[in-house]
C-alpha cells in the first residue's frame, strides 16, 4: 500500500505530464483549475495515473454534505432532485418537494415522486479518498461532495440501486442496463479527470474493457483543482 504522501505525489506528477487536448491552452501546457480539458473516453481512461489504493484514515465525515451553499433552504442533495426531474416538482419554502417525475438511467427505472429516489456520487467518496482524496483539504472534499459545477458528479437514481452500488468502482459495479455503459464510464472518466483522481489496476482493466463499445465517444469538463 502507498502512503497517502506517495499518493499525492504520484497524482500529482501524473497530472503533469497527462495528455489531454486543453481548450484554450497553448501546446505543452501544464493544465490547471479552470482549464477545459476535451477528449476521448478511451483516452480519458488511459490517461487516469494508476495507483495502489489505501483507505487509511477514511470516514464519509471527512466529506462534509449536504450544504445549502446558496442559502435557499433546499440542500444540495434537494437541489440535484429537483434539477434532475423530467417532470418538474412543486418545492415549497421549506423545500419540500411534491409531484414530479424522474428517470433513473442506472436501472432505466422512471419515478413519480421522489421517494423511491436518492443521489449517488457517481464517484463514491470512500473511492475519492482511496484514488486521492485522502491528500485533499477539508474545503476541497467538501467541495467535491457538494458539486453541482459539472452534472455528473452527482446523479439522482432509484435509492435501492444506490445502496447496492455503495462504494464500488467499474471493476466491482456497474448500471444493470447494458444501455447505460457507455454513458456511465463516460461520466467516471470525466469525475475522475475533473478531480485528478487515480485509478487502481483493476478500475484499470474493468474501464479499458468497458470503453471498447464507445471508445471514440468526446467527453468535455472543466477541472475542478
């Protein structure tokens, strides 16, 4: 097992000479937070850094959520139902939510109503802290836990498909709706690039597998740090 300090310099020595076309950025540009970064699946998947996982130290504490950053009384897990609804709910000032309707694409499940529902972090924290997170601030793993910025960070899905999911990476889980593969390591190779997670060699092979139905498949984020 790594040291989370053997971590950190691993993932960070990886994003430095990672290869990834940055919008905007001249040729041979260290990318930074900000930075738009386009490419490939199949070449986001490649360029993840591969490393050792370590769970030392980790607590879903250390990923403070959910937060009302904007102070409207709905909590970031409310405002990601809401924002996921096909069909609008009513939210009231106490942001209770009533109606709507919403589609889980793990499971290709439709609800009325949102209590069959729960959000899941694409990436789970406990796997952040073992790709990295680990190394991160207390702010940045609460930004993290609470990030609206890019849509697939957070999903709202059918919650009994969540909790069967729990902290499982690609090489242990993935969407029961063969349809969504695609669109699911998409979203994990855009996650883990956005936050400069690693991967470990089993995440490795499980993705490489995965990406060969959609390997020329773009993906576009903005990096977070």
């Amino acid at each position: 097992m790594r040291k989370p300090s053997s971590l950190v310099s691993t993932l960070l020595a990886a994003a430095a000479v990672a290869v990834a076309v940055v919008a905007g950025a001249a040729p041979g540009a260290v990318a930074a937070p900000g930075d738009t970064v386009s490419t490939t699946v199949e070449k986001a998947v490649g360029n993840l850094p591969v490393v050792a996982e370590d769970s030392t130290g980790y607590s879903s504490d250390r990923f403070a959520h959910w937060t009302d950053p904007d102070q409207d009384g709905c909590n970031t897990r409310a405002e990601v139902v809401v924002a996921e609804a096909t069909t609008p709910p009513a939210v009231d000032g106490r942001c209770t939510i009533t109606g709507g309707a919403w589609h889980s694409y793990y499971d290709k499940r439709d609800h009325s109503g949102a209590g069959a529902l729960d959000v899941d972090h694409l990436v789970p924290v406990a796997e952040a802290w073992r790709s990295g997170a680990s190394g991160w601030s207390d702010e940045e793993r609460q930004q993290y836990a609470n990030d609206m910025a890019d849509p697939r960070v957070l999903v709202a899905v059918t919650a009994s498909v969540k909790r069967a999911k729990g902290d499982k990476d690609p090489a242990r889980w993935e969407p029961a709706d063969d349809s969504a593969d695609c669109r699911y390591i998409a979203e994990w190779a855009a996650v883990k690039g956005r936050w400069g997670l690693a991967v470990d060699a089993d995440e490795l092979a499980a993705l490489q597998n995965l990406v060969a139905e959609c390997p020329t498949e773009e993906i576009t984020y903005q990096l977070a740090r």
